[in-house]
C-alpha cells in the first residue's frame, strides 16, 4: 500500500500574481511531499490497511491505536487537505468573482445570506483561525452548508462532513509573498477560486 503525490493541474506559476510559483513549488514539492513520504512510512507495516483509501482511513481514525491514528490524521489527513486544495484554485478565475451560480449559489445564498455575506464570514474565520490550520466550506448530512476551521491537518472528512471548499491557512502556505499579512493573502486567493470544480463537489 503506497500513496503517490498527485501531479498539479496546472503550472506553479499559473496562479501568479495571486499565489507566486515559488510557493507553490515548495508547498507541492516539499510540504504536501513530505505529507506522502511520512503517511506511507507510517502504514509500511500496517498490513490491515491494504486497499483501504485514504478516505476510509480519515473515517476510521478511532478505530486504530496510538500512534498510527495521530500519523494518519496528521499525515494523511495533509495528503488529503492538500489534494483537494489545488483543485479548489485555478488560473484565470477572475471571471468567476461574482461567486457560484446555480444549484450552488442557492445553497449559499440560502445559508449565509448572499455570496458576499458568505465570503466576508470565510474570510474571518480564515483569519482568525489561532495557528495553522484550513478554513473549510462543508455539507452536513442533511445537504446543510456552514464553515469550519481545523487545526494542523485535520480533516473535517473525519468529523462525517463533505468538504466543499476549503483554504490552507499554514504560514507555509502565503509567507514567501506575505510573510505575516495572512489576511491580504485570504483576500487574494478569492481570485483563483475555481467555482466551476466546487460546483462540481455540491
């Protein structure tokens, strides 16, 4: 059993002047690597998880013993986070400012009030959040949207949630550009979020 780094779907630099490429070929290359690297040492000789997918890991965290239920949550759920992360962002995303449209859109405007409502309450809990960690978009059960934080690298997945979006708030994520300015780096990002693959996930 051996999880691979995914290849990015689009350039380092195709994210620029937003998100310069410099970070993202470190964020990919070193961080969300050493995520894979550490994940796959962890489960080397746990051979009861053979052709379990990550996602059945992150949802069965209570179900293992110390320390192999820390290193997938925080291993895995990085490779996790991660993977979804770059697919949440795109280039040219400019035309899609004014928000989601569609069945999305509706369900937004329908939880938070409208889409600016939505982006200014993501924003603040993004920057708020005390640490490292992500700011999540997610679906209950029931199809009902709220936003979350999480700590380091845990995954709301293991909570029983759908992640719909979510944004890397690690320093590793936005210091090179914005050394401590990680508000001005949240507003930012609002320009490569790619709305068409979240749409998708709703």
């Amino acid at each position: 059993m051996k999880f691979d780094l995914p290849l990015l779907p689009y350039a380092y630099d195709a994210l620029e002047p937003y998100i310069d490429a410099k970070t993202m070929e470190i964020h990919h290359t070193k961080h969300h690597a050493t995520y894979v690297t550490k994940l796959n040492e962890a489960i080397a000789n746990a051979s009861e998880l053979d052709g379990k997918t990550l996602e059945e890991l992150l949802l069965s965290l209570d179900k293992f013993s110390e320390p192999l239920r820390t290193a997938i949550r925080n291993h895995g759920g990085g490779h996790y986070n991660h993977s979804l992360f770059w697919t949440f962002m795109g280039p040219h995303m400019e035309r899609n400012e004014k928000g989601p449209q569609g069945p999305l859109g509706s369900a937004i405007a329908a939880a938070f009030g409208d889409f600016e409502k939505f982006k200014e309450t993501f924003s603040k809990t993004a920057a708020g959040l005390f640490g490292s960690g992500w700011a999540w978009l997610v679906k209950d059960k029931t199809g009902s949207l709220s936003i979350i934080a999480t700590p380091n690298q845990n995954s709301p997945l293991s909570d029983g949630v759908t992640i719909m979006m979510g944004l890397d708030v690690w320093e590793h994520a936005y210091y090179l550009k914005y050394q401590n300015r990680r508000p001005e780096y949240i507003e930012n990002w609002w320009h490569v979020v790619n709305w068409e693959e979240i749409a998708k996930r709703f």
